[in-house]
C-alpha cells in the first residue's frame, strides 16, 4: 500500500512539474556565439561586475551585471533583437537570461565563459 501511495505522489509532482513553464537561457557553444554576433543588429552584454569587467571582455561588450539586467528595457526596445550574453561560468547569465525572456525577450543567447569566447574571438578583417 505504501508503495501505492509514492507512486501516486510521484505522478502527481511530474504532473505539477510539466504544466509549470521553466525558462532557461538557450545555451550556445562559442562558434554559435560568434555566428550569432555576425547577425546585425545584436548587442553583446557582460553581466559580470564592472570590476571584472574592467580586466578584460569582448570586444564591443557592454556591462550590466546580472542583477541589473533588467534596467536594459529602457535601452533596448526591440524584444526581437538577438543579445548576447556571458560571464565568468555561464550562472550569471542564465539567470540575466532568464530575466530577460520573463520581460518578453525573444532572442537571448548565453555564451557562457568568457575565458573560452576570449579565446576564440575573431579578429576584425581589416579594411
């Protein structure tokens, strides 16, 4: 009887856990980063802190650290608009990801780590 009764307590919390909408950043390795970044328009942010920022980020990156990722409404309109996002490990800009997509955002990318974009970031074709 008790194992009846788990059961149905299973069933019922993945039943209650489908019907809740979760929303994740879309993940991208760094080459679909550095794809998306040749779309125009796009904007790049960095939503480490200004301090981490000031040692070192992409090029053309903006900061808004994470917790402030909200105040981009007032900037960036176009919900449609793909943004780019990374930080240190990739949490900060899941959850800026997450963020953004609850404040109707469409097209949010998280490039995770910026040691391996950095690493991998192409360099301007000169002119």
């Amino acid at each position: 009887m008790k194992h009846i009764l788990k059961y149905k307590l299973l069933i019922t919390i993945l039943s209650l856990t489908a019907i809740v909408p979760i929303s994740y950043a879309r993940n991208v390795s760094v080459q679909q980063f550095w794809q998306l970044q040749q779309q125009q328009p796009h904007v790049i942010i960095d939503v480490r802190t200004p301090t981490e920022f000031s040692q070192g980020h992409i090029t053309s990156a903006i900061n808004i650290p994470y917790q402030d990722i909200a105040t981009i409404v007032t900037a960036y309109k176009d919900k449609d608009q793909p943004i780019l996002l990374y930080c240190k490990s990739g949490r900060r800009a899941e959850i800026a990801a997450t963020t953004l997509q609850e404040l109707g955002y469409t097209a949010v990318y998280n490039g995770r780590n910026y040691q391996d974009l950095k690493a991998t970031q192409p360099h301007p074709i000169p002119k």
